[in-house]
C-alpha cells in the first residue's frame, strides 16, 4: 500500500505545481475615473473603451486584471507606483516619467459651439483670438500646442462645467473628447440638450490612446513588451475595432 500512496501524494504535488506555473500574473489597471465614454466609474463599476480594450489585451498578455479608476492626476500619480494605466495622451513632459505601450486605440478630439456660433474650422490656428474652454493638463496635439498661446484658454477639469459655460456664452469654443459622444455625454449631464451644442465638423486631431508603465516600475519593459504583442494581435483579429464600435467611436 505504501507505492500507490506515493505515487498519490507525488501526482497531486505535480498537480499543484503544474496549476502554480500556469496561474496569471497579477497586475493593476489604473485609469480615469471620469471620462465617459472612455473611462468612468457607473455606479462603481468600472466602464469605458479605454478600459475594457486595455483589461482584453491585459488578459491576452496573461494577466489577471484589478481594474481601479480614480481621479486622473491620482491614477497618473499610482501609476508611477505600480501597474499600469490606460487611455493616456503622449507628450514629451510625460515621457520623462513613463514608458508607453504601442497606440491602444485612437479617438477625436472635437471642437463644439453652441448652436448658432458655427464658424469655419479647418485646422487648430483657426481658433486664434478665440476664448477656447478645455480640460487643464490636456495635450491635443503638436498642431495646437504650436498655436495656443494665441487663445485665450479657459481651463477646467470638468466636461460638464466646459458645456455650462459654453452655452451661457462664457467661452467661443470648447475642445472634447473623446468623439461626439463626449459632447452629447457632458450636455446632459449638465441639464442641456445635445441640441444646444454643436461638433464642428472636423475635429481638431485623432491622438493614440497609449498604456503607461512607470519608469521606475520593476519589470516595466517586459510587461510593455507583452502588452504590445496582445494590442498587434487584438488588432489583427479586428477585437479592438469591435470595442470602439460599441461605445459609436
């Protein structure tokens, strides 16, 4: 009786090891909690194209996903801690302090009015000696960021204070992102209709949506090298294309 009962206990130490090597990684995925569509909290349940495109490249890179959303400057803040973050501009500022995966996903960015203010709009210098409201530490592009200091910014951190002022005539212009839908999202929830505002038609840029890792993050290159083999393969597959379809981006 001894042998069957070793070569029991050796199976199910073998078991158990083979579930051990096997089992994901763990990791954090941080991101804002008050962007909708792209990220924001729906009665504490984590919702978003940013988030659910980068927790499917997550688990196809083979991790298994906390989603935590905070407020942007705490997320960026956590970020440099530990795991990673999602729906991130690039800039030159920002990349002293972390390393980006390959574009996730892209978005626009918008310029609205309120109804009967149109005025052509082709390109970012066409809003000069204009009183433009957008969101304060926004990068919309080198195109804007070459012509800003001829606008008069107004800036804050909320898209629905931006459609309040906007319709009052506080300001020429406002920028939003990501798409339409942030402009239809931001009118209602400041007690507006879609129909007070107006998208100008063309937007003022399309910027890639990256994923962070802090540059002081141990093993970030390798986890940045795993997560930019799952986003070539989501994309291949045409899985990222189908997450943006179902939020209208």
């Amino acid at each position: 009786m001894i042998k069957p009962r070793i070569f029991a206990a050796a199976a199910l130490v073998a078991a158990i090891l083979s579930a051990s090597s096997t089992r994901a990684d763990q990791i954090v995925l941080y991101g804002n909690s008050e962007q909708s569509p792209k990220a924001w909290l729906d009665a504490g349940t984590p919702k978003g194209f940013a988030v659910e495109a980068a927790a499917e490249v997550l688990k196809r890179a083979g991790y298994d996903v906390t989603v935590t959303l905070l407020p942007f400057a705490r997320a960026m803040q956590k970020t440099t801690e530990d795991g990673v973050m999602t729906g991130v501009f690039q800039s030159a500022e920002r990349a002293k302090v972390y390393d980006y995966s390959a574009p996730l996903v892209y978005e626009d960015v918008v310029v609205a009015v309120a109804k009967g203010k149109e005025f052509p709009f082709d390109k970012a210098s066409d809003l000069a000696g204009k009183k433009l409201g957008l969101q304060d530490t926004f990068f919309c592009g080198d195109e804007f960021a070459a012509v800003k200091s001829q606008i008069t910014l107004d800036n804050d951190s909320s898209p629905s204070l931006r459609a309040k002022k906007l319709s009052a005539g506080r300001v020429d212009a406002a920028l939003f992102n990501p798409g339409k839908s942030s402009v239809a999202n931001s009118a209602r929830e400041a007690g507006l209709s879609a129909d007070d505002l107006t998208v100008l038609p063309k937007p003022l840029a399309k910027l890639g949506n990256y994923m962070i890792v802090g540059k002081n993050v141990a093993g970030g290159a390798e986890t940045l090298a795993r997560i930019n083999k799952a986003i070539a393969a989501a994309n291949a597959d045409g899985t990222l294309a189908k997450i943006m379809a179902k939020y209208g981006q």
